[in-house]
C-alpha cells in the first residue's frame, strides 16, 4: 500500500480519492476550497493545507484538475508538485489537458527525478463514484506498471495506449466521439417530441439496437426530465473539444464534424449553460427550433 497525495478533490477526484483510502492507501488530499476534502477525511484520509504538505512522504502523486494551466501551476509552482516531491515519486495525471503540454510537463518531471504518466478518464461522475472509469494510460511501460494496482482501484477499464501524452490524445478522441453521441441523441429526441412519440417507449427501442449507446444509457433520463445537474460540465467538455480541434490542426487532421461540435458546444457556453451536465446540449436543439428552455 502506497501514500498517495492527491490533489483536485471535485466531482471527479473525490470519489477517487476515497476509492483509494478505502483501498488500504494511505490518502493525503489537496483542494483549493478546503470543504470538498470532507469525503476524504469522512473516509479516513487527510486533509492537507498546502500542496507542499500533501505530497510530503507520498510515494505517488495523482492530480485531477480542470485544464492544463491548472496542471502546470500545481507541478510547476514554488509550493508545487516538482519542487516538493519526494525523488522518484510517481506522479499520475488524471486530468484531461493538451497533449503536447502532458509531454512538455513529463519531461520536466523526469529532469527532477520524478515519475510521471497521463491517465485521463471516461465516465464522468457516476464512473468516479462507482470506480468503472476507463482510463487512457500514457507513459513509459514500466512506470505504468507500476501504477497497475493504484489505477485498477478507481477503473474498470485501463488500457496501456502508448508514450507520454497518448493518454491524452486517446481522451480527446473519446470526447470528440461522446460530444458527438449526445448532440445526435438530443436531436433524436427533438424529432420524437415533434411528432409526439412516447419518450421512454421509444429510447427503449433504440437502445436495443445499433443506436444503442452508454450516452443514450447514462443521458436519456436527464433529456427525458429537462433536469440537468451536471456529471460533466459544458465547460469542460467545450474546453475539451477546444483541444480536440488543436490536436487535430498541429497534425493536419480535418475533423469537420468536430468543428461543428466545438461550435454547438460554445453556444452552449455562450448562452449560459457551462454549468450544466453535457447533455444540456438538447437545450441547444430547442434554440434552434424556437424553444427557450426553462433556466439549467
């Protein structure tokens, strides 16, 4: 069993971090509104005031932050990751941030005499809270190996993809293919309403079908009620298809559909709903068909 500190304690990280503690680790946490440390402490873990005091004595370092200047200031600061370790502690990202900067950060890990690989997630909330995420490993063989034991307690699905950074292109992937799923689903259910078919009936049908999805699983319920407490906030997944449509520039790659999606995804944003969980994109369906939506 490991010491592990654990820094990012929203949605995401707070489950994971008491997956963990509940594992037999020994968990230091770190948030920067000190609140949300109450599960881990609930469970048994320590709350930290400082990322300096959570990774002191921790063997492993995992990091769940909303985006990549997040990342850097919490490894790169005066009171950060890198300057605190302890050497040849392994540092697990499982945040969603730019690939070329999961490299870039890495290597500077590496230059300290730290560890570190990418290990960015799917399945939002209900994955977290019930340790079923898949997650996009990348990093040198043997320092994910080593992650082996920690990664399989808060995942399902863990999969080695390559290199520093290839988790990272792995999950752009993943959300351009989900914010895909969920806007053709929302305009689904705005034909079926049109033409006054019973909801339930019908994604009942579809699900057991090639239309079937986890998105038509895991979403139906908050399109069939309007209700859209966030598992996944719009304004992270706008921020994650601002990096699919990076990733796929700097390689050359045209993803048309993408573009679309990016767009859909900043009016969302735009029009207030970054709060809101992903499939609050039916909103954006009811706009253009001159339906306000009730507020989020």
């Amino acid at each position: 069993m490991s010491t592990i500190a654990f820094i990012g304690l929203g949605i995401m990280g707070s489950p994971m971090a008491v997956h963990l503690q509940r594992a037999g680790h020994q968990v230091q946490g770190f948030n920067r509104t000190p609140a949300k440390a109450d599960r881990l402490r609930e469970a048994g873990g320590t709350a930290c005031q400082s990322i300096a005091d959570a990774v002191r004595g921790a063997q492993v370092i995992a990091l769940m932050l909303p985006d990549s200047p997040d990342v850097e200031e919490v490894l790169l600061g005066a009171d950060g990751v890198l300057a605190n370790a302890e050497p040849d502690s392994l540092i697990i990202d499982f945040s969603t941030i730019r690939p070329d900067v999961s490299r870039n950060l890495a290597q500077l890990a590496v230059a300290r005499g730290l560890r570190m690989i990418d290990a960015p997630v799917s399945g939002g909330q209900a994955g977290a809270e019930n340790a079923t995420l898949s997650i996009m490993v990348g990093g040198a063989t043997d320092d994910v190996a080593s992650a082996a034991d920690i990664l399989s307690v808060v995942g399902k699905t863990v999969v080695h993809v390559g290199g520093p950074g290839a988790g990272q292109t792995v999950k752009a992937a993943n959300q351009l293919i989900v914010a895909g799923n969920i806007q053709v689903l929302a305009e689904a259910i705005a034909l079926l309403k049109a033409h006054d078919v019973p909801l339930e009936q019908a994604l009942d049908a579809l699900a057991g079908g090639l239309a079937g999805s986890t998105v038509l699983t895991q979403k139906r319920e908050n399109m069939i009620r309007g209700t859209f407490e966030p598992g996944f906030r719009i304004a992270l997944h706008h921020k994650d298809l601002g990096i699919v449509t990076d990733t796929a520039r700097a390689m050359g790659v045209v993803t048309p559909v993408g573009s679309l999606l990016a767009s859909l995804m900043a009016s969302a944003v735009a029009n207030g709903d970054g709060g809101c969980d992903h499939s609050a994109l039916l909103r954006g369906v009811e706009r253009l068909n001159g339906r306000i939506p009730d507020p989020c």
